[in-house]
C-alpha cells in the first residue's frame, strides 16, 4: 500500500473516531429515560437543531445520490434545489412551529402520536397503521445511509460493499446507544461544519482544474450538450409541473419523522424562525456546492458515465482522490461515512420511537425496550442495504415520497385542527401509500416527482370523504373520534 493512501487511511479513521467522540460526549447530560432518548428533553439549541437538520435530510442523499443525479443530467438538475427549497421553506414557515405547539400542548414526544384525533379514545388502529408504514420506510431509508455509507468505503479501500454496510450498522448502533438523538445531533452538526468546508474546497480545486464557469459548460457540451442545457425541452407535461412536483417534494419533509422530531427538541416553539434562518443560510450553499461537484466530476473524470448508474454516485469519492490532498481526502470522507451513519441512527431513532411510542404503547416507558428496538430496526435497515439492487438515489427518493403522500397530508389536517375521524384518516394513509407507489412505477415518475400527484390523490380522498359527511343528517365527523 502506498504512502499516500496510508494517509488518507490515518485521517479517514482519526477523523470518524472524532466524529464519535463529539456523539459520546453528548452524552454526559443525558439521563436514562425514554424523553431523553427520543426528543433530548426538549433542550435543543436552534443553531443545533438547524444544522442537524441539514445533515439529517441530505447526507447520503446529497453525497452520493444528488452529485451523481447532477453527473448524469447536467446542469437541470438545479431545478431540484430551487424546487426542493422552495418546498422545504414552506414546511419551516408554516408547519414545524405549529408541530412543535402541538407536541407540547399534548406531551406527545412521537411525531406520530400527533395523527390521532385530538379527542379520539386510545390510538386504535390509525397511529399504529402510521407506526408500521414509517418503520418499514424509514428502515428502507436508513439503508441506503448504510449503502452510500458503503459507496465511500469501497471508493477508499476497495471493501465489499456488505463490509461497509456491517461496519456502518454497528456505528449507527453505538450512537444511538451513547446518547440517543442528542448524540446524533451533535454529530450531525460536527460533520456539517467539517463537510461544509471540505466541499467548497473540493469544489474550488475542480474550478482552477476545469478554468472556470465558461470551460466548464463548454467541456458538458462536448461530453453531450444537454449536460450544459440549463431548461432541457423534452419534459412531457411541461417545466411548469416538473418543478411543481419538485417543490412538493421538499414540501414532503412533513412526512419525514426523522427530520420533524428535531423541531420537537429545540427548546420552545418561539425558537422555530430562529432555527429557520440558520438552517437556510447553511443548506442552500451546500445544495449547490453538491451540484457543482456533479458538474465538475461529469467534466473532470467523464469516463465515470461509461459503466453504470452506481458508478457515477461514486462522482464525490473519485473526484476528491482525483484534486484532493491525501490529508483532506481522508477529511472529507470520514465526514462523508459518519454523516452518513448520523442521518440512518435518526431514521432508526424514529422507527424505535413509532414502535415503542405507537405500535406498542405498553412500551412507552420503558427505557430498556427502546434499547431493544433500536437494535431490531438497525438489523432490518442493514438487511435492506445489503440485498437491495436500487441505487442509494433511488431508494431515498422512494422512501421519501411514500412518507410524504401518506403521513405528511394527515398530519397538516390534524396540527391545524381541521375535522377527521380515525377511519378518514387510515384511509388517507392507503391512499398516499397506493398512488405514490404506483406514479413511482409508472413511465411518467421521471416527469413529474411522486409527491405532487401523491399528496393531490390523499387532499382529494379527504376532501371526498368529509363533504359525505357534511351531507349526513347534521352528525359530527367520526362521532366522538373527531375534533
């Protein structure tokens, strides 16, 4: 092995025991409860909360699936950040404060346990229905973290990627287990500064290489010119519904209980606009700092598009060995790998949550089985990583819009305190899990993004079902599981 590589080893492993340390240190305010575990006792600074929600919704997706989605289609693939963001702000603006009023005014420390009617008796069966859909989605989420974790490994020492895979899932384990989510924020938050940083100088080094902005177009143009084609024509419904259906795509964080249950750990509710600006002064640069090493990768190394769409999500691990020196090479992608694993223990958080706080509520208590059940969902996330043949792009974006169509609608009508009864409400989630899996199947996925026509198809079904009830002799919606 050469000298060069037995430094980006060194760094690699220094780095990412770094990473670590930060999380077990967290952990020294911990206390053994079930509160603590799942929401950090409320006790969660905004700038905290803002930058691990950042690396929560984007690390592996970001990564490994944006820059190699950007290798491969060029310059359009910015319409995902205008959209996306436009989306995500909304949610910031006029959802999570109301969430985290909500979560308060009922002490509710589950995302999901906010569903319920507000004057429904027990859970029945709507918020365990949502339990189960978010375990088997967000498990299915956690395992492409556990895969692109894998990507980084494979690019660095060559390991089989069910190695990388093992080794993140024992990681994601060891989070969890040193300090619940306050662990993983903290984490979270280290390895947004440090990948912040690493970006925009990878993305700096593969300007100088390339010339600049006008080389740059003008190398995509000789690799294809719809790599430099900013409003590609060929949309079939028209660019008007592509970016609609992008910005309900970020709009689709609303079903996303990983990234939501952060809004319920920030101190109070008062605190959500603070928290706002911090997380958009730090996500839109990185969004573009992603795009641009996708471009740069596609002009630098284009032989990466000649084998297969898992080669191009390797675009950021080959381009840093490409510019990079040995020392941040290593950096970069132990931020990378322990990001990676930071966002899959949030989504495995989540899915021991909705398994202890609302398939089980006998549970509810009982610090020891969620213990328990962070490791049965960690072995189910790392099952998933290791047999799935969908890319890391592919399985984020699937994961994302069956959670969106199907909870996220639900939830906005219960927040805002708008009438629906249980049954309306399992309908609802039916509805979000049928159409958004069926659209994801269809020819017309690649047009228009899953979440558009998915959230329309549950507003419709609501709608529909509410005006019957309207129409019924004057009785209340859903009798007394109604608001």
């Amino acid at each position: 092995m050469s000298q060069e590589r037995w430094i980006v080893i060194a760094t690699f492993f220094v780095s990412l025991l770094g990473f670590a340390a930060v999380g077990v240190l967290s952990s020294v305010r911990k206390r053994a409860t079930t509160r603590d575990y799942l929401i950090a006792g409320r006790g969660v600074r905004p700038w905290l909360v803002a930058l691990s929600a950042v690396a929560t919704m984007n690390s592996g997706f970001m990564f490994i699936g944006m820059i190699g989605f950007t290798y491969r289609d060029g310059l359009s693939s910015a319409w995902m950040l205008v959209g996306w963001t436009i989306g995500d702000f909304l949610a910031w603006r006029f959802v999570y404060r109301r969430l985290r009023e909500t979560s308060q005014a009922r002490d509710e420390i589950s995302v999901l346990a906010l569903l319920r009617p507000r004057y429904a008796l027990g859970r029945r069966i709507l918020v365990p229905l949502a339990g189960l859909l978010t375990i088997f989605y967000l498990a299915m989420y956690a395992g492409a973290q556990l895969k692109a974790g894998s990507v980084a490994l494979h690019s660095i020492f060559g390991m089989p990627s069910g190695a990388g895979a093992i080794i993140g899932a024992a990681i994601v384990v060891v989070y969890c287990f040193s300090g619940g989510i306050r662990a993983s924020i903290w984490t979270d938050a280290a390895q947004s500064i440090v990948m912040m940083g690493s970006m925009l100088i990878l993305v700096v080094v593969a300007a100088t290489h390339v010339g600049g902005p006008s080389a740059l177009l003008a190398r995509l143009e000789a690799i294809d010119p719809a790599l430099a084609e900013l409003m590609p024509s060929d949309y079939r419904f028209g660019f008007v519904l592509y970016l609609l259906g992008m910005i309900f795509g970020g709009f689709g964080v609303i079903g996303q209980p990983h990234i939501l249950i952060r809004s319920l750990c920030i101190e109070n509710a008062a605190q959500i606009d603070r928290a706002r600006v911090y997380y958009f002064l730090w996500l839109i640069p990185f969004y573009a700092m992603t795009i641009g090493v996708g471009l740069h990768a596609r002009a630098l190394l284009p032989e990466l598009g000649q084998a297969s769409e898992s080669a191009s999500e390797q675009a950021l691990t080959a381009l840093s060995l490409d510019l990079l020196p040995d020392i941040l090479v290593g950096l970069m992608l132990a931020g990378l790998f322990s990001a990676t694993m930071s966002t899959a223990d949030s989504q495995v958080i989540a899915c021991t949550s909705a398994l202890t706080q609302d398939v089980r509520p006998r549970w509810k208590h009982s610090y020891t089985a969620s213990k328990a059940m962070t490791i049965i969902v960690a072995l189910l996330a790392l099952g998933i990583a290791l047999f799935s043949t969908d890319g890391v792009f592919r399985l984020v974006l699937d994961a994302w819009a069956v959670l969106s169509c199907a909870i996220g609608p639900l939830l906005v009508i219960s927040i805002f305190h708008l009438p629906y009864s249980q049954w309306m409400g399992v309908v609802m989630l039916l509805v979000g899990v049928v159409v958004s899996n069926t659209w994801a199947a269809s020819p017309f996925a690649s047009e228009i993004y899953v979440n558009l026509p998915g959230m329309a198809a549950v507003v419709a079904a609501y709608l529909a079902m509410l005006s019957i009830q309207l129409r019924r002799r004057g009785a209340p919606i859903g009798g007394r599981s109604a608001h």
